[in-house]
C-alpha cells in the first residue's frame, strides 16, 4: 500500500533515511525465495545464513547464501548453493534440507545436508 512503511524503497548505495540501518549489500534482480536457515545440522557457521533463490526466464538462475556473523549486522561469506539453478521460491523442509523450484526444468532441487 502507498505509504506502508514495510515496502521496500529504493535507495542508492551508502545512504541511509530516517534513522534506518544502512543495508549489508546490494543483491541482484529476481531474487524471490529467502529463507533463514536456523537449523545446526550444516554446522553453527551455516545457522542464521541468509538463503536466496534467482530466477533466470532466459538463463539459468542461481540460489546463494549470505553467511553473518553472530550480531547478524555483517556479512562474512556468499556461498553458492545450487549452481546455475534457481527458482521461485526457496525454503528449509523439516529435515533441515534446502528446497527451491528450478523453472526451466520443471523440477525441484533439495539439498540435504549430511548429519
């Protein structure tokens, strides 16, 4: 809704409004799936990562994380989870696996992790 203060506004890199937080990078377009992934089964350095899922309608997309460190107010590493795949939509199942949707292919791709 206009004026909703949870929308999302553009702003340029480095620049701050109103008392908010400066942002911890910039991220590329068509990122649609987030998750947090808040499981231990990766390992204490994966929980809290920040999942991502891009889209490609005319290449292939890309699903990533942002790992942070424990204040979560920095970023410490960008790992690639499926490489060129990406979908709609990404989400941690009850197993604690990683899930999004590859389009193109009309598939899904889950990433389980060893325990």
């Amino acid at each position: 809704m206009p004026g909703e203060e949870r929308q999302c506004v553009f702003r340029p890199i480095g620049t701050t409004a109103g008392g908010k937080s400066p942002e911890l990078t910039q991220i590329e377009s068509s990122t649609n799936g987030l998750t947090e992934y808040n499981s231990g089964i990766q390992g204490a350095d994966f929980k809290g990562a920040m999942c991502f899922a891009r889209i490609g309608f005319d290449a292939l997309g890309s699903s990533f994380a942002y790992k942070l460190n424990k204040r979560g107010d920095r970023i410490t590493s960008r790992e690639e989870i499926f490489t060129n795949n990406g979908g709609l939509d990404m989400y941690m199942d009850r197993h604690a696996s990683l899930v999004t949707t590859e389009v193109r292919n009309s598939q899904n791709l889950r990433l389980k992790f060893s325990h």
